[in-house]
C-alpha cells in the first residue's frame, strides 16, 4: 500500500489560512490503513483547523468528505455538486489522489495534508516499511524475495557495498543489510548458488527515470 503521514500542523494551518471556505477530503484506502487520512483523522484535522481559526481570529467553513477511493476519476467526481462552494480542497490523500483533485477542478486550489512517503506494508500495529520502490521491473524471482532496490540503501544489485557491517547497512546501522537480508532466504530456500549469478545492469527506462509512467490495459480499454 501506499504509505504517508500527516504534515504537521502548523504547515498545514498555513497553507489553509488565505481561504475562508475550505473543502478536506479523507480517503478511505491506503492512508486509512496507516491512520493519515481517512475518516476519523479528516474529522480530527478540521477540529484543529477550526480550533486554530477561531484563537486567530479568522473566519473558516469547513465541509468534511471522505471518499471510497482518491485515485479513480469515479470517485473524484462525487464531490463536484457541492466543489464551487469552496475555495480549495485539502486533500488528505496521498500525492496522487491530491493530483487528481488538482486534475479534474484546474480552477480549485488543490492542498496536501499529507506527505507521501513509500510503498510499503505493516510490521507491527502503528509501524510500516518500505518494500517497494516501483522500479517497473521486478526482480524478486532472482532474490529469494527480497528486493535490494527498495531493501538496500545503495540499490547494489550484486551483493552488498563495502561498508555493510555484522549484517547492518552503513547508512544506518539500524537498517538490516539488504544483501544480509538476500543472503538469509536464499539459504532459508537452498538457492545459495543463486547468489554467485552476476546480475545485469538494471535497465531503468520502466522506473522513474524514464519520466512519468502509464500503464494501458488493452483488454480494458474502450
């Protein structure tokens, strides 16, 4: 899923503070699960907001929303009879459903509340990590599973730097060695010979560094 965390509150008071009449709209998937933006948090933010107007003295309307999903046009559409009444949106999203805001009303201000951080799953209740990093080319089949573009700090994709010590990355010694990590499974699945195998160089043209990506499903298009 996709991982993010609220702004502090203070940057986003004063990105909000200019308008009178201001639209926050949670979402109710990803950021629901890492408790950043969906229903109970998109209350909390408009309680602070308005809390925060009021000790300023600042006239503020506040219409809460919170969507099935803000990253399918469907969904964004749900909020255009009631959008004009507003002066921006404060989108508790992530990036992409805040794009989208952007997107589909080009004449309203489009806010993040969030910053979005990675792809990434739970490892214990209010803790997630990264596991993706959406290169484009998966190459999990080749290492047990783990991937060493979003496990390791230097996106070595032939065993590990030179700096990793006693399993622990250099970067951060509280990081595991993504190659330590690797190593681990492969003699976990009786694959150590896989180890030995030189990787070619990664072609990047399927990650970012190809510029903004699209997929098209030809099955699904009309």
């Amino acid at each position: 899923m996709i991982v993010a965390e609220q702004k502090p509150l203070k940057e986003i008071i004063a990105m909000t503070s200019p308008f009178k009449k201001l639209l926050i709209v949670g979402c109710n998937e990803c950021v629901t699960v890492c408790h950043a933006g969906g229903r109970k948090e998109v209350e909390q933010l408009a309680a602070a907001l308005a809390m925060a107007a009021q000790k300023d003295g600042r006239p503020l309307e506040i219409k809460e929303v919170t969507l099935e999903r803000c990253c399918d046009p469907e969904y964004i559409e749900q909020v255009r009879p009631f959008i004009d009444q507003y002066e921006a949106v404060l989108s508790c999203a992530c990036s992409v459903g805040t794009q989208y805001f952007a997107d589909t009303y080009p004449t309203k201000w489009a806010l993040p509340a969030l910053n979005t951080s990675f792809m990434g799953g739970s490892l214990a209740q209010g803790i997630w990590a990264e596991r993706c990093a959406g290169c484009g080319n998966c190459i999990l089949h080749e290492t047990g599973g783990i991937c060493p573009i979003a496990r390791c700090s230097k996106r070595m994709l032939n065993g590990p730097c030179g700096g990793s010590t006693g399993g622990h990355c250099e970067v951060n010694p509280d990081i595991p060695c993504g190659w330590q990590l690797i190593w681990d499974r492969l003699v976990a699945l009786g694959r150590t010979p896989d180890y030995a195998k030189i990787m070619a160089a990664k072609d990047w043209n399927t990650s970012r560094d190809g510029g903004p990506r699209k997929i098209v499903r030809e099955d699904l298009t009309i």
